[in-house]
C-alpha cells in the first residue's frame, strides 16, 4: 500500500520533525510505501543529515522524499497513492487533485491537523469534508484523549527509553562530571523567549545548573553569556551556571538528551510531544499565532497536566507573555523547583496515560481501514 505525505515547512523542524517521524514509521512498523513531499529540504537536513538538499527525489530511510517546489506539477492518475495526508491544512497541488479524482479506486484522503490540548477537536476528529469532483476528505486530530488520535509514538521508543543510561551520552557530548552531577536542562525555544532573564537567575542561584542548548537556539542570548560566537563546542560558566552549546543533533539523539536531563524546555509541536515519551517535567513554548491565540491553546493544556503543578503552570504562563505581572523569574523558577519531585511524578504519570491511546500512526490506518 502506498501513502504519500505533504509538508510545508513553516516552523523550521516542528512541521518536517513531525512528518519525518510519521513517514519513517509507517514505513518500518507497517510496510507502506511512502513518499514524503516537502518543500524545505535545508531545514530537513538539520533534524536528518543524510538528505541531500540538492537533489529532487532521493531515498533516505526506505522513505522516498521528494522536493515539493511548484504546486504547478502534472500528475497522473498511477502517482496518487492509496492513501493521501496532507499535513496541518496545507493546499495540495491542483494537479495531484485532479489525479486523485481520475484514480480507481479514490484514495484515502487525511488532513492531519495540529496538536491541541481544546475540547472542540473531540468533535471534529475523523469528520469527513465534501471537496470538488466528489472527493472526500477527512480531518484527523492528534489530541490527549481516547476521542483523538492519539500521540505520535513508534513502537519501540518506551523500551529504548527505559533501557538508555544517560551517563556515556551526556560523556560523548562533552560533559564534564560536574555538569553531569548539576540539575541538567535542555533549552530549545523560539527566539522570543525570556532566556537572558532566566540565565541571570541560574547564574545567581545557589544549586549548580548546566544548561545544554542546540547551536542556533536563543543565539543573542547565548553569545551575550558565552562572549563567542554561539558555535557547538563553546561553554561558559559564569556563577551557578555552565552554558553549553551542542550541535543540531538527529532526532534520535535528541530523544536521548530529554532523557538525560532533569527538565526539558520545548517548543512548537514535535519536540513537545517527545518530551512528554521523555516522562521528564517540562516547559512548552507554544508557536506564537495572531491575536494571542496560542494563550488559549497553553492553558488548555495546563489545565489538563497542570492541575496540581501551579509553580508549572505559572512559570509556563510567563514564558509564553501569557501571565500578567509574570516577570520575576527568581520566584517564578524558585517555585517551580519546589515542585520538583512531584512535577517528576506527574510526568510520569501522564506518560502512562498517553501509551494507552495507542498511537497517532496506527490509529489513523486503522480509520483509514474503514474508508477503503
């Protein structure tokens, strides 16, 4: 059976982390031939150094991913695959369409829509929508309860995750055995975010902190802490705090550094979900929409995992400019510290209950089963 996927890359590796993940996935775990269509191959490269960005169609993986440059391409009815996903509302080719109409039998036909914490999405998920030449599209939703779709998860990560031992990998990223004895945390946000501020209180504070942060994240901030250039490699320790900068590393890599540290800052939607696998306390920056309306989307989700955590909800209220008065960042981070253990527990827990919606791939074939 074959599945072809289309991206738009609008956040830089959220949209291409999260499709990536799928495709490789329903390759793997259910031998569909999948084609990844995306329109940024720079960005791909980042998350995934074997693609080449020079070349128009390439295998990497057992996915075949091709350049999505023009929605001007000519397709025929035999290049529409059984089932189609389009990625977070994008707009298919108006040359695929008309191939798909002209197909034998019609393919399954998905939006996969973001992830969103808001009780609407219970309602809409698997609805189906009247498009022209009398296809039909059905909207598909990621969510956190049995009445979604689930979380994107492959089948072995639980068990790669409890079998991981942090030390040799924190080694061979260079940390020394006092960064690993400190309370470890990886910082991966939009530019945006408050890091200076939060720098200076690590920095004051009275337990060690090592910050780990991927070249390229909060770079003004952490140029003004290091006195360098941002580049991987460089660490600088000023008061409590030792600032180092990794290298952008593959996904795999990156689940095993929310593994290894203590709390995990998040951003968008790709690496906000791999925290909560990582079963570690964590802070999501959410993707900035007009009007604010990504305030309603946070504190939809904190009110589902956040009910007992105020110093976490308060703290990731502030991060996002979504708390009034939410600047004093030593009480802010003094707080969440107190709720260390039990946000650790809480963690956990939610993991437990996410496994047992099953996962977002095998859900979405399973629906899919029923259209064909």
């Amino acid at each position: 059976m074959k599945l072809d996927l289309f991206c738009r890359v609008v956040d830089n590796y959220g949209d291409i982390g999260i499709c990536w993940r799928l495709a490789k996935q329903l390759v793997r775990e259910h031998q569909l031939a999948v084609t990844l269509y995306v329109d940024d191959l720079v960005s791909f490269q980042r998350i995934c150094p074997p693609v080449d960005a020079a070349v128009e169609q390439q295998q990497v993986e057992g996915v075949t991913v091709r350049h999505w440059r023009s929605q001007d391409d000519v397709y025929t009815p035999d290049e529409v695959a059984d089932i189609v996903v389009e990625f977070f509302a994008v707009d298919l080719p108006p040359g695929y369409i008309n191939a798909m109409a002209q197909r034998q039998p019609r393919p399954v036909w998905f939006n996969l829509e973001g992830l969103t914490a808001e009780e609407w999405v219970e309602g809409c998920h698997r609805l189906p929508s009247s498009q022209p030449q009398s296809l039909v599209k059905h909207f598909f939703f990621p969510g956190f309860t049995e009445k979604t779709g689930g979380l994107l998860r492959e089948a072995a990560l639980e068990q790669e995750r409890l079998q991981f031992a942090p030390a040799p990998f924190l080694q061979q990223l260079g940390l020394t055995p006092d960064e690993i004895a400190a309370t470890k945390v990886s910082l991966f946000c939009y530019p945006h975010a408050p890091v200076a501020a939060l720098f200076e209180v690590w920095q004051q504070g009275a337990a060690p902190v090592a910050c780990l942060v991927p070249e390229g994240v909060a770079a003004d901030a952490v140029r003004a802490f290091t006195g360098g250039e941002g580049k991987a490699g460089e660490v600088a320790r000023h008061g409590a705090l030792t600032l180092r900068v990794l290298p952008f590393v593959p996904q795999p890599d990156y689940d095993k550094l929310l593994w290894a540290c203590d709390l995990n800052f998040v951003r968008g939607e790709d690496s906000f979900v791999r925290a909560q696998w990582a079963g570690k306390p964590f802070i999501w920056h959410i993707y900035p929409q007009d009007e604010n309306l990504h305030h309603k989307k946070l504190r939809a989700f904190l009110q589902r995992y956040a009910g007992e955590l105020p110093g976490l909800a308060a703290f990731s209220l502030a991060w996002n400019g979504a708390a009034a008065n939410g600047d004093d960042w030593s009480a802010l981070w003094g707080a969440l510290g107190g709720e260390r253990a039990v946000a650790t527990v809480r963690a956990a827990e939610w993991r437990q209950k996410m496994l047992a919606h099953g996962d977002l791939a095998s859900n979405m074939l399973s629906f899919a089963a029923t259209l064909r």
